[in-house]
C-alpha cells in the first residue's frame, strides 16, 4: 500500500495525531491507509467521526472501501458492509454523528482504540468536551484530518494546545504529496494561485479563510471580536435570563440565554443538542441555574409534536422551570432574518467562552452555492450551522423586542415583526 513520507508517525502511538492542511496533502488518504494496515496486525476498534453524517455517504466509509480495493491483501482480510468494515480479527470500523448523537451514546465509545474525526474545522466546543473524555482506553488515539478555516474554531483551539510529548501536528499540503504531478490538479492549483490569490492560500495552502465569501455572518463576528463585543461577559445578578430557541424534531434544538442590561443585549450562554425530548432541555436550564426571565419558542411550537401527543409548548408548559413560556415568536424572511441579525451583531455583547459553540454556527453559516450558476443564491444552506443561526437572527431580535416593550423600555432599531425600518427602532 502506497503512503507519503508523513504517513510514517501514524504508526508512533501517540495520543493525539492532527494532520492539517490544504488540498491535495494526502491527509485523508494516509490516515485510512494507515488505520487499515494497523486493523490487520491486531484486533482495533476504530470509530469514524464527523461532527455531522446524515448518511453513510458523508462519511470516510468510501474512502476506506476505495483504499482497500487498492490493495489485494487488504481485500481478502476486510468486507466492506452498508454501514461498517469488519476485519478477518474481529478490526471493526464505525461511522458516527458526533451532534447528532446523545451523550450516552457517545460513552459508548470509551472502547474504541483510534477515533478518527474528518472535516475536524467543524467540530463543535461541546463534542470535543463530550468525546475527547470518552476515549480513555488505554492506549486509545484521537485522530483528527481538517483544513483550518477560522482561527477561533475550536479544533484549532485543541491543535494550540498540544505539545510534542503526547501529540503527532503536521501541516500537510501538495506539497507533501509525492504523486501530486501526476494529477491534473496542477494546473488548477496555478490557476487559482494567480486568478484568486486570497481563496488559493486557503484551499490550497492551508491558511485560515480570509474571504468570508458565502459567508453570512462571519465578517461581522470579525467586526464584533476587533470591537470588543465577543469578550467574557459575566451573568448580571438580579437581572432575568431569557431564553430564545429553534426548536428541531429530527435534528439540533439550539438555545441562546440573553441578558438585557439597561439598553444593553447580552448574549450570556448557549446550548445545542440533537434528537432529545423536552425534558432533556428542562434538567439542562436546570442545571445552570439562572433566575430565568421569558422563554421564546418558535412560532409553530404551539403545534409542532416531538415525539408525544402534546404540542412542544404544552410538554414545555407542563415542565416547571419552563411555566413561564408565555411568548411565541412569529416567523420571517431568510432576508429580513439576516439583516436583524447582522444590525444585532453590530451591537450586542457575546460570552466567548460559554456562547462558543454558538459564535462557531454563526460563523459558518453560509449561502447556498449554484453550481450551474456558479454564484452564491439569497437562500442560506440548511446545514450543522443552521439551528443556532436562525434562532440568533429570526427569533432573538423579536424576543427582545418584546421584552424590551413590555418593560416600557423605549426600543431603538428594526420591526423586525413587519420587516420595515425606523427610526425609533432599538438599535438604531
């Protein structure tokens, strides 16, 4: 089986290996040669991971199969099932959700011997808090492969903080790939290198992402961060949490817990999860302890069901730390959702530290890409970032709208409501 020179520390137990970098570095190709060559020398159990796998075509399950046909030893001792490869030894290979799994479910894991994470720029705070923990075999390795898109995301994060004694870093590139003349990608990779030089020196170099082209909201996060506005900004005592939600069925429930200072927005906290029931959310609002305000729910949620007969706001209305669920937003506009979002952006103050996993979907949120028409559309993606994107920028600034209101504060902004500016709007 053919690897690249760098492929070779894969096989020096170590308990991290990060392999980062651009295209065409053989990341993703060394690291299932490698595992595939180890998985026949002893019995492994090895668990793919990406922060999302909404099917087994988003996962390194291909790529695997494809370095197996590669290789006439490796066919006779591996069969390439639907959903998983099994070894002549008992070696098993898995492919998981990280989001998309519970807590328990991810304990499930702590057996495994090597967890390989791909698209590791993805990776939420809250998975690596839940994973990195759970795979405590004795020997047992992370493997993470990814291409550097921001430098605050949180797998850049871990790869600062990792030192020579209990880590393999490398920073891959073409470069470092001894058949990349063979490949026509060369003379792409020239092409963008003098028709795009700021897109190249990501895609193809590795540098973190400077264009924030499709982007939706991440020159702003870079405006709020060099303003000073994503700082540690502590829970005021006496003043009532809110929460604001986007509340999925099959898929995340994103909360953000604000604050409302004077005429100051706090965003103060954030929290995500995938497939739980309302019960779930009520021990979590629990479990912080906040003297809680008003709770927005979607506008639908007084209809939508999640698992039982009663409605999302009755089964939250029937729990009692969320009796005070009283308000329920009404829906807009892609358009108008995201012009709230980018004025409340240039205003409010966000908790770096415990909004972290929030600030990362609202960064890489983005806009749908045409590819007949090679353009970025009006209508963003429906993807991991979404959930907590939406809820920031649809739903947030009518709850504090409302809030605001009641309290007979004078607001200053947007109607977020009709879609139409004023002046006398609360942030104006």
């Amino acid at each position: 089986m053919q690897l690249s020179k760098q492929a070779h520390d894969l096989f020096t137990p170590k308990r991290y290996k990060i392999f980062y970098g651009g295209r065409a570095g053989t990341k993703s190709w060394d690291f299932a040669g490698a595992l595939l060559l180890q998985g026949t020398q002893r019995k492994m159990f090895n668990v793919c991971g990406r922060e999302v796998q909404n099917s087994i075509k988003q996962s390194v399950h291909r790529l695997l199969k494809n370095r197996i046909q590669e290789d006439d030893t490796l066919q006779a001792f591996y069969e390439v099932q639907d959903q998983k490869i099994v070894g002549k030894n008992g070696t098993e290979f898995i492919f998981v959700g990280l989001r998309q799994q519970s807590v328990d479910n991810l304990k499930s894991l702590e057996g495994c011997d090597v967890l390989w994470i791909e698209e590791g720029q993805t990776l939420s705070q809250r998975s690596l808090e839940v994973i990195i923990p759970t795979i405590r075999k004795k020997g047992s390795e992370i493997w993470i492969s990814f291409n550097p898109k921001y430098e605050t995301d949180p797998v850049w994060k871990l790869t600062t903080t990792l030192t020579p004694e209990n880590s393999i870093v490398r920073k891959v590139s073409w470069r470092d790939n001894p058949w990349f003349k063979d490949t026509p990608l060369e003379e792409e990779r020239v092409r963008m290198q003098s028709a795009d030089p700021v897109a190249y020196r990501h895609i193809w170099e590795g540098e973190f992402d400077e264009r924030f082209q499709g982007s939706v909201f991440a020159s702003q996060i870079k405006a709020a961060r060099e303003a000073g506005r994503i700082i540690s900004v502590p829970v005021k005592t006496g003043v009532p949490v809110h929460t604001v939600w986007d509340i999925g069925k099959s898929d995340a429930t994103s909360i953000w817990f604000l604050q409302i200072v004077g005429r100051e927005v706090r965003f103060v906290d954030f929290f995500e999860a995938n497939n739980q029931e309302p019960p779930f959310y009520e021990e979590i609002l629990r479990e912080k302890k906040y003297v809680y305000g008003r709770h927005f729910l979607r506008h639908d949620a007084k209809h939508d069901r999640i698992g039982m007969v009663k409605s999302v706001r009755e089964q939250f209305c029937d729990l009692g730390v969320l009796c005070t669920t009283e308000d329920v937003t009404k829906a807009t506009s892609d358009s108008v959702g995201i012009a709230a979002g980018r004025l409340l952006l240039g205003e409010c103050l966000i908790d770096e530290n415990r909004c972290s996993d929030g600030i990362h979907c609202l960064n890489n949120w983005h806009f749908t890409y045409n590819e007949d028409r090679k353009m970025f559309s009006d209508a963003p993606l429906h993807d991991w970032s979404s959930h907590a994107s939406e809820a920031f920028c649809k739903y947030a600034p009518q709850a504090i709208e409302k809030i605001l209101s009641t309290e007979r504060i004078k607001p200053v902004g947007v109607d977020y409501v009709g879609g139409r500016g004023r002046t006398d709007g609360w942030m104006g």
